[in-house]
C-alpha cells in the first residue's frame, strides 16, 4: 500500500508537470512567440518522454501528444 501511494504521487507529479509544460507550449503558439514556443516544445517532449518511460503515459499516448504539439508548431513556423 506504502509502494502504491508513492508511486501514484509521482504519477500525479509527472502528469501535472507534463500538463504545464504542454500549456506552456499551447500559449507560446498562440502569442506567435516563435522562440518561446521552440524552448517550450523541447521541454514539453522531454516531460513527455519522461512519463512515458516511467509508465504514466503509453507510449502510443505520448507519440500521438508529441506529433500533434509538433504539427502545431510546424504551423507556426510555416506562417
């Protein structure tokens, strides 16, 4: 029990914190920061990447959050 309430702590950090990077991202685009955006989505898929070699996320969850924040971006940059 003392293994499952630790470990659903960290899940429930490792979650919140890829929310706020990803949040992060999402205002970055839609200000048309282009260099705030690009640090933010570096950190965004690091989070992702994390969580999802802790076992929060599966890994078909964090590639699919991985490309459409990456086709988001590449929309920016596209205009």
């Amino acid at each position: 029990m003392r293994q499952n309430e630790k470990n659903q702590q960290r899940n429930v950090r490792t979650r919140s914190l890829v929310k706020s990077r990803v949040k992060k991202l999402l205002e970055a685009i839609e200000a048309k920061d282009m260099e705030r955006a690009e640090g933010a989505l570096s950190a965004a898929v690091r989070e992702i990447n994390r969580a999802r070699s802790k076992g929060v996320l599966h890994r078909n969850t964090a590639s699919r959050k991985i490309s459409r924040l990456t086709q988001k971006f590449t929309a920016l940059a596209g205009s």
